[in-house]
C-alpha cells in the first residue's frame, strides 16, 4: 500500500473528504516555496500536488503559467523539485504528488527520475500530457520505484476510457471537472454533480475532483460524489499576491484550513 | 486523378518509428480520435475526394506549373533548377492545400467555429479563406511579435472575416500562438474544429496535413518526369514544421535515387544560438502534442527559436521529419537569415520571382547546392509561398538590388 492510499484509507475511516493542494514549485523562490509547502500541510492538505515547471504549460490558464514563469526564472526544474520535496520530507509525511508536462521529465529519464523521487520522498507522478495510451516508457519505472501513477478522466473522456484509466493508473483518479484550462472559477456547472457520480460508481480508484474549485463551499459540493477536492490555483493566486512576504505561508494556512473545514 | 495508395507510415497509434504519438492533455483525446475516425473515413470517401480536387483546382488553382530557372541555372554553372510554383496557389502559398481539406472535413464533423494558430500569417490567411467561403466563423492565434512582422497578412486576414487575437505571452512567435490555441481547443472541444498548419502536433496532424499536402509532390512528379524524362537529382524544400517539405517529399520516398533535403532556419548562425535548426541541433522531446526534436535546454525547457521568417520561426519540427532524419532517408541542412536574403535577391533578379523569406531558404540552399553538381543533375525546389507579406521585413532590412553571390 503507498501513502496515497493510505490517505484515502485514513480519510474514508474517519468520514472525511480529502483535500489536494496544489502549489508550483520554486513559485516564486524554492525557500519561500518550501515554507508554502508546509504550511499547506500543516494546515491539513491530505495530499500536495507540487508542479514541475514547464515553459509551455498548455493545459493551464493565466494564474499557473504565471507561476511557471516566476519558478523557472527562480531557477526551478526537474532536480530542483526533487530537492524541494527532500527537504519538506525532513519534516513531514504528507503524500506528495510531483505533476507536470513530460517533457521536463523525458530529458531527465525516466528511470533515474524515479529512482531519484523514490528517494526524495515524492509518492506519485501525474504528467498532464501523457494519456495511457502514450505511458509505455513511464509508467514501467514507475511501478517499479514503487510510485503511484495517477491517470486523468475528462468531461469529454467517455466512460470506455474512464474505466481504461482507472485500471491503467494508481493513488487516485484526477477527475477534470470541465473542459478548459486550470484557473479559479465562480461556480461549477450543474452537469458536474451527476458526471462525478457516474464516474465515482463505475471505478474502482478514488476520486479527486480539480480544475476550478476556489472556495470552501465548492469544494464541499464537488465531494458530495467524490472522494477528495483538488484547489490549485487558488493557493496559487495567494503565493502570487503574497510572494516571499512572511504573511503568504499564514494567509494559506488560513484558506487551506477553511477548505479543509468544508470536506470534513 | 492520382491514385491514393496509403502511405505506410505512421502506424496505427501515429508513430514514426519512435516519433509522433498523442501526447495531450485528456480533455482532447477522444476529439482526437473523434478527428481521426472522420478524416480515415473522409480520405477514403470518393465524394470527398471529388470535392476537394474541384476546389483545389478552380478554387486554389491547381496544377501549380513546374518552372525551368534557366537564368539561375546558368548563373549557379552546375545543376538544372527546376521551380515547384506553390507560391502561385491561391492566398499565395502551399497552406490553401491544407486549408481546403481539414475545412472540407471540420464542415463534414459540423463543427461550428475553427481556430488556427499561424506564424507568417500564410496559414492564417489559407484559414480565414476557407472559412470565409464556407461562412464558418474563425479566430486566429498569432504571436505579438509575427503580428507585427508580419502586418500585412493580419490585415488581409481580418478583411477576410476572421479574428485575429496577438499572443503576448513567451517569445510571441509560433510556440505561443500554438499554445494559445491549444487552451482555446481545450476549452471549446466540442464546438469547435482546431485546424492545426503544418505536419505538427497530435496524431492524426502529422499524416492528414501531409496528405492533404502529397499533391504538390503527386503533381510535381510527373511534371518533372515529363519535363526532364527523368527523376531529380535532389529535391529541396524549407522546414518550419514541415508540410511543405512532406508535401513534395511524400512522392519521391518511395525512389531512393532522390536526394532529400529539408532546409531549416539558420538564424544568425548555428554557433549563436539564435537559430530555428531544429533537426540540427535539437533534441528528442515533447512538445505540442507529438514527440520530435525540439530545440530545449539540459532541463527540458523549450527555448525560443530565431528566424528572420516567421513560418521557420518555430523550436520543434513535424514527426515525420524526425524519423526521416534518423533513417537517413532526407538530408537536414540550414541556412541563415543573411543567406535567406541572398536567396530572395537571387530570384528576384535572375528569375522575376520573389519568394516568401521561408522560401527563399530553399532557393538559397539550392542554388548552393547547384553550384557543386553538374550539368547533367536537377535540382527541385519547393517554392512555398510568395514574398509580398516579407515587404516590411525587407524594407526594415533595407534590403534592394543585391546580387546577393
Ligand atoms: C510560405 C511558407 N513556407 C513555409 C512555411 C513553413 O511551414 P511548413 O514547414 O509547414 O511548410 C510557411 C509557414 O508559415 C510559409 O508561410
């Protein structure tokens, strides 16, 4: 069992719906970064996505390909992600999820990357742009570092390829929850209710609902059929108003906490 | 009409040996396959076909003529040089060739609105041509920098209907305005028909952009036999993303004989590091869907390509290309801005022909390459576009009557 089921084993137990947090590493200094990082799990993330910068995020909107441009100039990559998480392991157990383009993980290899995650603490991979069809080369060494790979499911997905992903991936199943791009949005449309149902029932996975959750009510309706709540950009938008500022980490620590309140 | 045996490569899943693929985002796989299942069942549909061939020919104004350069032929002392006239097509490139067919197939899917990324604008005109003819509304991704270099086809494009949105973000060429695109496809999957301009991008993009432009080699072909009796020695063609290259290449494949020669960007030198020679000096990667060289630093970040021409202003490079290259199959070659306009100047004035500045890096390459071969070799080149939309480059360049040696 890995600590991402784990986590989905603890939070079923206690009655609970799960929170993943995700942050863009090195956004926008690998120091102030780490302090995010633990403030979010302090304030009770269950599980962090930390993102591996990429120059041309395709799949994300204006807030995270903003991050990706303040950590790629703070000198942010592949081993600097891996350093990230080896120093935030020095102090804590939250499951770690290390997301990305593939690209930036190609060029590094995928089995010494791997390898290399395994020993840095990382849990899980999650490559935007590599659907299971595409995952021969990866996902090998991935099953073999130990590591969960997490598939992705789309509104425009189908349910062939939902239950194809559910049993290609691992940890949880990223559930996205409209077509478009990463950003806060104001509500969800109504479809995305009986959608996760759907998909809740006919897999085998949990199920973590992202893309669009910006507040504790949302991600409180997101989970009525869901396992767990994604909320990037968000957290995002508040390392980007706060920077290294020392008010940043407690700002996030305050809205985790209150999404965190929602799910239980 | 030509026949339309299938072309063995890529495979089922649009792999070129290691290259290609679908690698994308979730959300548009099943688009993905959605478009693939349509253009096999259109490519295989005789009423398509007849559609499109009409249109290619009283529309885009097809057969393009094959053309003797005799005056650069005797300048260069060495090989015959013959001239592929895309840059006679309607809208003034190879791009109406692809436009037509992926517009045919986007009316068949119902699709309700297009978009396109462009870098020279040529694309970017050829799609607000067949939108305009078919009343289908379309938007236009450009880089901010293109948009400026390239002002004359962003005014041809909105008189044509469409719009234009300038992409602020990296280095506002053609990367950027293929992502830009890319999130609008994203967010619009179901309504909306992504008309992708080169050999580039998820599978099926690579092999449909180039079967829908093999019918300048198809044409090219028999042109030459009937004009030489003979196959070329070489055939050349620049590569951006390289659909004009597949299209005169796709024929001559299959004749070993046939030296390749796809030319790319050379920038302001190799050395520089300002450069589009993507094949050259690239490495295997992802980016835009389809795995291929790409020009990236050690930790996989994609770095901003350079070219005086906007359409080889572009860090990676179709699939098909890629594995060409590894087979030994086609030769990558590259040349430079200040050789590009060399070229340009060449068939100006020994030709009365102005080529688009991404043309005039075959012409240059060829003419090069005629001056080592002799009297008895050919040489074909692509002639991709016209040079009208280069006007401001040039005169910024204060470019005029070089004889350009
Ligand atoms: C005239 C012309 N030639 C060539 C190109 C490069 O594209 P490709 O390599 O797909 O032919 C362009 C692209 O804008 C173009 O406008």
């Amino acid at each position: 069992m890995t600590a991402i089921d784990a986590a989905f084993r603890r939070l079923r137990a206690s009655g609970e719906k799960g929170l993943v947090v995700y942050l863009t590493a090195g956004d926008p200094t690998p120091a102030a970064s780490l302090r995010y990082l633990r403030a979010a799990a302090d304030a009770g993330a269950d599980i962090i996505e930390v993102g591996v910068p990429f120059s041309d995020p395709t799949a994300d909107g204006p807030t995270i390909e903003a991050a990706s441009r303040r950590a790629l100039s703070s000198g942010m990559n592949v081993a600097g992600a891996l350093e990230l998480v080896r120093k935030f392991r020095g102090t804590h157990a939250t499951p770690i999820v290390l997301f990305g383009y593939f690209n930036p993980f190609y060029r590094y290899g995928w089995s010494s990357l791997c390898k290399d995650a395994r020993e840095a603490g990382v849990d899980g991979f999650l490559v935007v742009d590599l659907p299971f069809e595409e995952s021969g080369e990866a996902l090998p060494s991935i099953r073999k570092a130990g590591l969960d790979w997490i598939p992705l499911a789309a509104p425009t997905s189908g349910m062939a390829r939902v239950r194809a992903v559910d049993r290609a991936g691992s940890g949880f199943l990223y559930l996205i929850s409209v077509t478009g791009v990463t950003g806060v949005r104001k509500t969800l449309p109504p479809p995305v209710a009986a959608w996760t149902r759907k998909v809740a029932k006919a897999t085998r996975l949990p199920v973590a609902v992202g893309f669009g959750i910006s507040s504790p009510a949302m991600a409180a309706a997101a989970t009525r059929h869901a396992d767990a709540a994604v909320v990037g950009s968000a957290c995002v938008k508040i390392v980007e108003r706060n920077g290294r500022g020392s008010r940043g980490p407690a700002e996030l620590s305050r809205f985790v906490r209150s999404l965190k309140k929602a799910l239980r | 009409m030509a026949k339309r045996k299938g072309n063995r490569m890529p495979d089922p899943a649009g792999h070129f040996g290691s290259f290609g693929g679908r690698y994308v985002a979730e959300t548009l796989m099943s688009a993905l396959i959605e478009l693939e299942k349509a253009y096999r069942k259109a490519w295989g549909d005789r009423s398509f076909h007849r559609e499109l061939d009409g249109l290619l020919k009283s529309y885009a104004g097809r057969p393009t003529p094959l053309y003797f350069a005799g005056r650069l032929t005797e300048k260069a002392g060495g090989a015959r040089i013959y001239i592929k006239r895309e840059d006679l097509a309607h809208t003034g490139s190879h791009k109406i060739n692809n436009t037509l067919g992926q517009g045919l197939l986007a009316r068949r899917m119902g699709k309700r609105r297009v978009i396109a990324e462009t870098g020279a604008g040529q694309h970017g005109v050829a799609t607000a041509t067949v939108c305009a003819r078919m009343g289908i509304p379309c938007e236009i991704y450009m880089g901010e920098e293109d948009v400026r270099r390239q002002s004359h086809n962003v005014f041809r494009m909105r008189l044509l209907g469409a719009r234009v949105n300038p992409v602020t973000s990296g280095s506002r060429t053609l990367k950027d305005a293929m992502n830009e695109a890319l999130r609008d496809w994203v967010t619009n999957v179901r309504t909306t028909y992504y008309l992708i301009g080169s050999t580039a991008g998820p599978h099926p993009y690579p092999e449909m952009v180039r079967d829908f432009q093999s019918v300048i080699g198809r044409e090219a072909l028999p042109q030459f036999r009937k004009a030489e009796g003979k196959l070329p020695t070489a055939v050349v063609a620049c590569v951006g993303g390289g659909s004009n290259a597949m299209g005169i290449f796709t024929s001559f494949l299959r004749y070993p004989g046939v030296r390749l020669y796809g030319v790319e960007a050379g920038g302001l030198g190799l050395s520089s590091g300002k450069h589009g020679a993507t094949l050259s000096r690239g490495k295997v990667g992802v980016l835009h869907g389809s795995k291929s060289f790409l020009l990236q630093d050690a930790t996989g970040q994609i770095l901003e390509a350079h070219s005086i021409s906007a359409g080889l202003d572009y860090p990676g490079v179709g699939p098909e290309h890629a594995w060409l290259k590894e087979t030994g199959r086609a030769e990558y070659v590259s040349v430079t801005d200040a050789q590009a306009l060399s070229g340009f100047s060449l068939l100006s004035l020994y030709e009365g022909i102005q080529p688009a500045l991404e043309s005039s890096h075959a012409v240059a390459f060829a003419y090069r390459l005629a001056k080592k071969m002799r009297s008895s070799e050919t040489v074909l080149v692509n002639l991709s576009g016209r040079g009208d939309k280069d006007m401001g480059i040039l005169m910024e360049m204060g470019e005029g009557g070089r004889d350009g040696d």
